[in-house]
C-alpha cells in the first residue's frame, strides 16, 4: 500500500478543461471519497490516476514515484492499481476463479489458488470459484469485482461509482461491509460517487468536487457542520440561506436573532452575507411565542419538513416530529437552535 | 405445465406449417426405405468422395473467412482512420456477389487464354501455364466462397466487438495487461460465439452452393443430388443423400443457434455500453489497414464487377435481345410474386406470435423458417417428390372419372417453385417483421385500445404506418434472394422458361463466359440493394 499525492492536476478533453488545479493526498490505508454532481470531473480524476485519461499539468505520485506529469506517462497497466467498474466489467466468458486469477501473474497454480481463496473469504463468497458472473447477484458481483481488482496487490484501489447499479437498500449496507474489508486489509482507496450516504459510510475523508475544482476535503462531519463553500452546504444535507448583516467581528444580524459567527476573510462590518439555516436549527415549539407561517410541508414518515416564511419573506427549513400536523397556512411556534452560524460572503 | 386451449388461429399457424415442411419430413421418411442399387454403388465410389471435399471445402472456407472477417472487424470497430466509415459498409459489398458468379469472372479472369495468364505468357513464356494454379479446383472453389461469405463473420464480429463495453479493456489494463494482450485474452474470446455464428452462416451457404462446385468440378453433396435426380431420375437416392447432407446443416444449424444464445448474453451482460474510444492511426500504420480492408473488397467485389461490366459492354449489341428482356420480366416477376407470398406466410406467423401467444408456437415457428439452412438443391427435390406424386394421383383419378389428363399441375409449374421458394426464404421475412413488430411495444396497442381504437384502426392506423418499412424492406429480401437463386430454379423451373441466374449458369456451362456478364450482372446490381439496407439498418442502431 502506497500513499497518493495529486498537486495542481489539470486535464483537458478536447478543449474543455475537465480538471481544474486539484490537490488531493491519501495517507496509506486511508479511504477517500470524491463526492459531486455527474459531470464534475470526478470520474475523471479516477481515469487520471488510473492512466486512462491523459493529463495536461501537474503531477500524480504513488508513493515517491511520479506516474503521470506532462513529461511521464506510466502505462495503466504498469502503474499497480486496482480498479472497480461502476458495471464491474466482470469476464462473461470466464468463471470467478479465473476472472480473479486474471491480474495474478508469475504465481504458481498452487499459490494461485490459495490467493484465490484468500480473497473469497475476504469478500465473503467461499465455494464460489467455479460459477460464472451470470449466476451471481449484483451485489455478489461486485464484490467479485472488489476481490479481482485486490488480487495483484495493487498499491491504491480506485473504485467508480461502485455501488450504483444495486438496490438502494443494499447499497448502504454493502458499502459498511466493503469499508471493513479495505480496513481489514488496511488499504488506500479513492472512491467516486455521487451519493452522501455511500460516501458517508465507507470514507474517512471526502472530497466535494464541483465544476472540476475540489471544493473541500474533510471529514463527514466537517462537510456538513463547517462547510466552506456555499454550494457544499447547498450539496450535502439540506439547508436555506438568508440573509444577515454584521455588526461585529463575532456576530452577524439576521432575523433569527443575532448569531455568533467565524467571519470569512475580507469582510467587513455592515456588509450582507448569507447564513446557513439547516433544518435541525429551528426546532418546531408549541410554547414558542415566536411564530412563523407555514409555506410547505413534506411528511418524511419519521418526521414532518416544514418551510417556514420569515417576514421579509425569505424561507428556512424546520424539522418537527411526526405528530406535529399543522395545515399549509397555519403559523407554527419555533425556537432557533444554533450555537455558531456558517456564513458565506455574497456573489455580486 | 397446464396449456391454455387451441384457438382456431392456433390450428393455422400448425397447419400452415405442416404444409410448408412436409417436404423436408417426405425426404426424411425416405430414411426408412431400403436403399437400392444405386445407392451401394454411390456409397462405394462418389459418396467418400463428396463428404472429403465438403469437409476441405468447410475448413478452407473457415480458415479464409476467419483471416479476413475477424481483422476487419477489430479494425473497423476499434481505430479510427481515414475512409474507415466507407470501409464499414464497402466490406459488405462481396455479399451482392453469388458465389457462382464470381467463379465465372474468376474463371474468365485466371484460365488459360484469359488476360492474366495470357499477358504473363508474353513476358517469361509458355512455362507460365506449368506453374499457374488452376482456379477451377477445390482451391479455388475456396477462395470463391471465402471472399463473397466473409462479410458473415465480419457482421457478426464487428457487432460483437463494439458491443464490448469500455470498462473491460480499462479494467484488464489496471489489472496488468498489455492492449494487445487483452485482445487475445478478453476480446477475442468474448465475441467467440458470435464469430462461430457467423462463421455457421458462410458455411451454410458453402454447402447449399450448386453453382461454384459444378462449375469448379468439385463434387460434393449438391452435385451428386443434382445429377443422381436429373441423370439417373431415382428418387431413392437421391432422398437419401439429400438426408445425408442435411445432417451436416443440423450440426451447423445447432452450432449456430447456441452460439447465437451465447453471444446475446455476452453483449447483454454488461450494463453501459460506452463502446471504447478509438485510437487514431496516422501514416503507415493507416495506410497498412487501409490496404488490409481494400484487398477483400477489391478482390470479392470491385475486380469481378470490372469484369462482368467489361463482358456486358462486349456483349451488349446481341445481349440485349427481346429474350434478355423476356429473361428480366420471367425473373423479376417471379421473385415479385415469391416475395409476396412469402410475405403473407410472415405476416401470419409475425402477428399470431403477437396476437395469440401460446408456447405452442416458438417451437412451431421456429420449425416452419428451418429452410433457410436447407441447400436449396434439397428443397427443390424435396419439394418435387410429394409435388409430382399428387400430380399423378390427380391425373390417373381425372383420367379414370373424367378421361381427361390434367398432366403436372403442380410440379411443372411455377407454383411448386414459389412453394418452395416461399419455404427456404421465409426465415429472413419474418425476422425482418419481427423487429419491426418489436419496435411496436404492447403498450401502445394497450394505450390506442384505451383511447378506442378498433381492432382494425389499431392495424392501420398504428402498425401498418410503423411497419411500412419493415414490410418493404422483407419484400426487397426476399426478391433479391430468389433472384440470385440457381439450383431451386434450375431443377423446378417450367419447360422453357428461363431466369436470369439459369441463363447465366448455362452460357457458363456452355463455355460462353461472356455471354453471361450481362445476366450475371443485373443480379449482383440488384443484390447491391440489401446490402444498402443492412448497412443502413446498422447504422441506425447508433453504432458509430
């Protein structure tokens, strides 16, 4: 296992930049997640690092040696990483012990097959050496493709959007699992997907790329309590923006009450900026005297969404429990809720 | 399993089938007749004989077709390089060209006193004829069939190839292996079942040919039919060595029918399809595949049509007679009328599948299109021997009752031959009808129904406009097949009325090469026309 540096990686396709300046670096054993819309470039960044993809500026290292720079160009298939396929691009023609024995070169029969074995019980499918891709489930499909891509020892795992052709219930849960195995066999990874929760549950970092620039690179935690971008707070969970004005260095003004606040760099006091609302700030109080209309309301089943309208009529999200049933209309009491304000400086 | 009861549209489509195979089951109950004289005499000397040549001929025609199909197909679905997409279409073209046509041209081209051997002698001598190889051998006849059946394992292969996802070449890269190598490893075996299906294809056709081989004077199965049915007249026999070769086609067709299965599967198996990038090639190494495409398409199709149009320009002035024009009107009307027939046949089976579905029918349906794998020398016996029997009957009853001879009212008439031409051809209409069907998904009968329409303005105004093209284009199949069809025609034509193919076998046979540009020539034009369609049908998939 090796560890992964990407410094200022630019590529282009046909005359579109794809890649805009990425800094990206992966401890060994650590798993990454590149998370963001379809068409923001994360795919490929994965193609980059893979060597499928050519790059116009910057440099990709795998531990000290630099594999791809506009000067040098390892070959894919000389550059040791193992890939999973969003369609897991599993053999048709071959049986899972030869499409796993596929990448395993210069090993004995004998200290192939026991690799082999290895493998299957890592992801979980002993005795299935002998099937053919078709006889599997998707998800045992794919964790073939995980066991295939694993087999020659590669010093960083990529894995495209590998969990987005199963059932929604199973992706999750399966995601748990191949978190485990890659901890378990203490491996680096880099994982692109356009879903939070996937991203959420395998990854100890994520990444949110958007128009091929990386935005953040934090922990879940971080993206969602302390996002640094507005389309971030915008991308992961939900959340409305209002406005505020700041009368100190530590607080900003808005019709929420006057919010403690980091302020962002070149702002001054007096000026507007937005304020992230997220749905568990304003929690939904009978007793409150403070009260707000109610715009819209989506029942969740756990849980009652309402969009609430301020006085000047801007809107925030409130969360209430189940049986809190108030008709579109009516005025609701709420309570703010919030300890430190996330704010972003305005786009003129 | 418990069936749903036979509707009378059920009994039909048995019915209809039933008549249009009885022929193939008549020459297969020859089976249980003893055999005769004959036929010890012929198992003794020509039948080992036979079955040598059509096994040389098989492997040769694999080896050719495999060596010029399978390259071509990689080339054109994987690099990109000037005139690549005419290429794409270009190496179908050998396919307008029948097998018997070519060995004229090639006979005219390559013998003796042609120009190539007679040009050569003029330059090193009268030793060139020690050592030029004879076209019209078992050689030659493999050479003839590689070029024009080709484009079978092209089509077949190049579908497959492009249908291989992107992934799979990247991931057998991450994995360590060279471009080259995942050829071998992942490309080559993933499209294996449709390239042994197209290869089942071109030999099919190799051992339906009459025309090259007795021309070649090659004997094999077609041969020995021909000339124990016409020559010794038994029925016997000749049934029985009919029975002999169609085993040979069953294999094949069983080869064929699984790999088909298998190659869907293949393609099907993998869920994007971005079909891979292609790499770009520039000077040489463009050049190279250029040159590598150009020599089939030169050879199966430009050079033969050279000379079929240097003999009809030859040849016009008396060529182009009122018995030329007899000869266009006999064939064109006939091909029409076959292509009609067979038409309706598909019609019925195409919408009983849909209007009625019972599991009765896959079984039933796939048995009433066997005759495209069925050499059309067999169907035209097989055809014959109930036709002329019936024919007998009627006229010993007619004669007895009435003193009248009704003489061969079947089988000296064009019906026999349009009965049998509708049998062999009727596989390609209904494949046709069937993906034009297929494009009319249930839910929009579903969705007019709602909306009120009839059963009749659902026909006309929903299928008739979405099959049109369908419709015509199984019509212009079928015409062209029967047009370039020889021994059907030639065992089962009327006295005296000729056809464009029988006219060319015979001027052919008559050692008058020339004279046979003219007709051979309106065939492989109007042959062209498929080929059109089939690139055009390609094209609209939306491979680019």
């Amino acid at each position: 296992m090796q560890s992964l540096d990407i410094e200022q990686l630019y590529a282009c396709h046909d005359q579109d930049t794809i890649l805009n300046g990425i800094d990206l670096h992966l401890k060994e054993g650590e798993i990454g997640c590149l998370l963001g819309p379809s068409g923001c470039g994360k795919t490929t960044l994965l193609k980059s690092i893979a060597g499928l993809h050519p790059i116009s500026h910057g440099q990709i290292a795998l531990g000290n040696k630099v594999i791809s720079s506009p000067e040098i160009h390892l070959a894919t298939e000389k550059r040791q990483i193992g890939m999973v396929f969003q369609d897991y691009a599993l053999f048709p023609h071959m049986s899972i012990f030869d499409n796993i024995a596929f990448g395993l070169k210069k090993l004995s029969r004998k200290q192939k097959t026991e690799r082999i074995q290895a493998l299957l019980k890592l992801v979980g499918l002993e005795g299935m050496q002998k099937r053919y891709p078709h006889e599997l489930s998707g998800g045992q499909q794919q964790r073939i493709a995980l066991a295939r891509a694993l087999a020659p020892k590669p010093h960083i795992l990529l894995m495209d959007e590998p969990f987005s052709g199963l059932d929604v219930e199973l992706r999750e849960s399966l995601a748990r699992e191949v978190r485990a195995i890659l901890k378990a066999e203490g491996i680096t990874a880099l994982m692109v997907t356009h879903n939070q929760n996937e991203a959420f549950a395998i990854a100890d970092s994520v990444g949110v790329v958007s128009d091929g620039k990386l935005l953040q690179w934090d922990t879940p935690y971080n993206l969602y309590h302390q996002p640094h971008h507005p389309f971030i707070a915008d991308f992961i969970g939900q959340g409305a923006l209002i406005t505020g004005t700041i009368c100190s260095c530590r607080k900003v003004l808005t019709e929420l009450g006057n919010l403690k606040t980091h302020l962002p760099f070149g702002v001054v006091s007096g000026e507007k900026i937005s304020v992230l609302v997220r749905p568990d700030d304003i929690l939904h109080d009978d007793d409150s005297d403070w009260k707000l209309e109610v715009v819209n309301r989506a029942f969740r089943g756990s849980h009652f969404l309402y969009t609430l309208k301020l006085p000047s009529g801007e809107t925030v999200l409130c969360m209430s429990q189940s049986h809190h049933d108030h008709p579109i209309g009516s005025r609701i009491g709420v309570k703010l809720e919030m300890d430190h304000a996330i704010v972003f400086a305005k786009h003129k | 399993m418990q069936f749903k009861k036979l509707s009378s549209g059920h009994w039909l489509v048995l019915l209809v089938t039933l008549l249009l195979t009885t022929p193939i089951w008549v020459l297969v109950s020859f089976l249980f007749v003893p055999s005769n004289d004959n036929w010890t005499h012929l198992a003794g000397t020509l039948l080992p004989e036979y079955i040598a040549n059509s096994i040389w001929l098989m492997l040769g025609v694999s080896f050719g077709t495999l060596i010029l199909g399978i390259p071509a197909a990689w080339l054109i679905s994987h690099y990109d390089f000037k005139f690549r997409r005419i290429f794409q279409w270009a190496l179908l073209l050998p396919l307008a060209m029948p097998a018997y046509i070519i060995a004229y041209t090639y006979t005219g081209l390559l013998a003796f006193e042609g120009p190539v051997q007679t040009e050569l002698r003029q330059h090193y001598g009268f030793g060139v004829s020690q050592w030029f190889p004879e076209i019209r051998s078992l050689g030659g006849a493999i050479l003839m069939f590689s070029l024009v059946l080709y484009p079978y394992v092209y089509l077949l292969a190049r579908g497959a190839f492009s249908s291989q996802g992107e992934a799979i070449f990247h991931v057998s890269r991450t994995l360590g292996v060279s471009p080259t190598q995942s050829f071998f490893r992942v490309a080559l075996p993933m499209a294996r079942p449709a390239i042994i299906a197209g290869l089942s294809l071109a030999l099919m056709e190799t051992l339906a040919d009459f025309g090259t081989v007795q021309y070649f004077g090659v004997d094999t199965f077609t041969t020995g039919i021909f000339r124990t049915w016409t020559g010794l007249g038994d029925t016997k026999t000749t049934a029985q060595l009919s029975v002999l070769l169609l085993v040979f086609v069953l294999i094949l067709m069983l080869v064929e029918y699984w790999s088909r299965n298998r190659a869907k599967y293949f393609s099907n198996f993998q869920h994007s399809k971005n079909p891979p990038s292609k790499i770009h090639l520039h000077g040489i190494k463009a050049g190279l595949a250029i040159a590598f495409l150009s020599l089939p398409i030169l050879l199966g199709f430009v050079i033969p049509s050279g000379q079929l149009l240097y003999w009809s320009y030859h040849t016009a002035e008396q060529g182009i007679s009122l018995h030329f024009f007899e000869l266009i009107w006999n064939s064109f009307s006939l091909a029409f009328i076959a292509a009609l027939v067979t038409l309706m046949l598909a019609l019925l089976l195409a919408y009983s599948r849909r209007m009625i579905p019972h599991p009765i029918l896959t079984p039933t349906l796939r048995i009433a299109t066997l005759g495209y794998a069925v050499p059309g020398t067999i169907i035209a016996v097989a055809v014959m021997i109930p036709f002329t029997w019936i024919d007998n009957q009627l006229d010993a009853w007619m004669r007895d009752q009435f003193d009248i001879s009704t003489g061969l009212l079947l089988s000296g008439t064009l019906i026999a031959l349009i009965f049998a031409y509708s049998f062999r051809f009727l596989s390609i209409a209904l494949q046709t009808l069937d993906s034009g069907l297929g494009q009319i998904k249930p839910s929009m009968d579903q969705s007019a129904r709602t909306l009120g329409a009839s059963h009749w303005s659902l026909l006309s105004r929903i299928h008739l406009p979405l099959l049109k093209s369908s419709l015509l284009i199984a019509t212009i199949l079928v015409f062209v097949e029967v047009l370039k069809e020889l021994p059907t025609t030639l065992i089962m034509r009327p006295f005296n009325f000729d056809t464009l193919a029988v006219n060319a076998y015979e001027l052919a046979a008559d050692e008058q090469l020339a004279d046979a540009g003219l007709p051979a020539l309106l065939i492989v034009l109007t042959g062209i026309i498929p080929v059109i369609i089939l690139s055009k049908l390609i094209d609209s998939k939306g491979r680019p």
